[in-house]
C-alpha cells in the first residue's frame, strides 16, 4: 500500500527510533517536544518499506532527498548511516535492547553474547516487517521461518520473540479463526473475515 495507516505508521516510527535513534540521519538534528521527523523511502518508491529502505529524515533533509535521483539518494543515505554505525559501534550495543557498552562489554561476553548482539535486531527488524506487511503471522512460523532467515537457533528466536510480546514489547499473541496463535502490532486496527480475541479480550478484527 502507498499510504501507511496512523498505527503503522507509528510502529515503523517507533522501530526506527530504536534501531537508529530519534534524530536525522543526516544533519542530526532531534525533533522538538510534540513533533516527529519524517520517514525517508531512500529508493523512492514508497511502496518499499522493507526495513533497510527507511530512515528517519527532518522536513529539511527529506525534501532535498525528493529532488534527488534515486541512485544519488540512496548514495548519500549510504554513506551518512555508515558514518553514523561507526559512531554507533563505538558508543552502543543494540539501540532496540537498550544494551550499552557500559553494562556488557559486547568483545569480552560471551559466544551467546555475541551471537545475540548479532542475530537479535535482524530478528527483530525481519519480523516487524512482517507482520507491518501481512497485519498478523503465525507464531510457529515466525519462529522457524525467523530463525532460517537469520541465521539463529529457534530457541534464540523464542527468546527474542518472548520479549517482544512482553508488556513493553511491541507484540502481541491472540488466536486466529482456525484457533492458531498469532503475532499482531499492538493498537493496530485489523480487517478480518474471521472472529478472534485481541489483546483486551474484543473483537480482533474490528471493520
């Protein structure tokens, strides 16, 4: 779709703060109080919001980016979020964990650690993206499907998943029509043919 509803539109807000920081990923700059910056589709096609397609611009810099041509906008994204990920690399572990360096030395943990610090954020991207682009997904399936897709055991992805649904994750579990558990955005409206019980006990799948 080329038009994000308010609650996706959100989510995907929320991920990028997580994953990137709240602040343009060019000149830096943080919105001020009761704002938001702008999410950039750095190929041009805003039908293409695979999660390595998006960041985070201010008004300023996302109009610019409009005026450029798609092989020189993405360019110059590329070249600021690899200057940004060497800061990153140097100051913090995972943004969406809120592990810092200061708590857990990513170089001297151990192998599970590491592992974590690499597998974890993909699983965490590849399945938000998912469910953004399908509205819900199987659970079983995100867990194995996840897991081939990143490359990380399926009990590590159990782990990740378990703290995404959490009560400040940004998940949810309910039961689809055929009985099946399923994972849905929090406060995201859906369409559904079937009957379901979301998240405060309602119809999943208000019209």
């Amino acid at each position: 779709m080329n038009r994000w509803s308010r609650n996706t539109y959100n989510w995907a807000y929320r991920f990028l703060c997580l994953r990137d920081g709240e602040r343009c990923i060019i000149c830096r700059v943080r919105p001020k109080p009761g704002t938001k910056l702008e999410i950039d589709h750095i190929d041009g096609n805003i039908s293409n919001n695979d999660q390595d397609n998006l960041c985070l611009l201010c008004k300023k810099h996302n109009c610019e980016m409009r005026g450029k041509k798609p092989v020189e906008h993405k360019r110059i994204i590329h070249s600021y979020r690899l200057q940004n990920e060497r800061e990153k690399e140097s100051n913090s572990a995972i943004p969406a964990t809120q592990f810092t360096r200061e708590i857990v030395d990513y170089h001297s943990g151990s192998a599970e650690m590491q592992a974590n610090t690499l597998f974890e954020p993909k699983f965490r991207g590849w399945i938000i993206d998912k469910v953004i682009a399908e509205g819900e997904v199987l659970k079983d399936d995100a867990l194995n499907s996840g897991a081939e897709v990143v490359g990380c055991s399926v009990q590590a992805a159990k782990g990740y998943l378990k703290k995404m649904s959490s009560s400040s994750g940004i998940l949810y579990e309910a039961i689809n029509s055929f009985g099946q558990v399923v994972l849905r955005l929090k406060n995201r409206p859906y369409k559904h043919t079937g009957k379901g019980t979301d998240e405060n006990g309602g119809d999943a799948f208000p019209e």
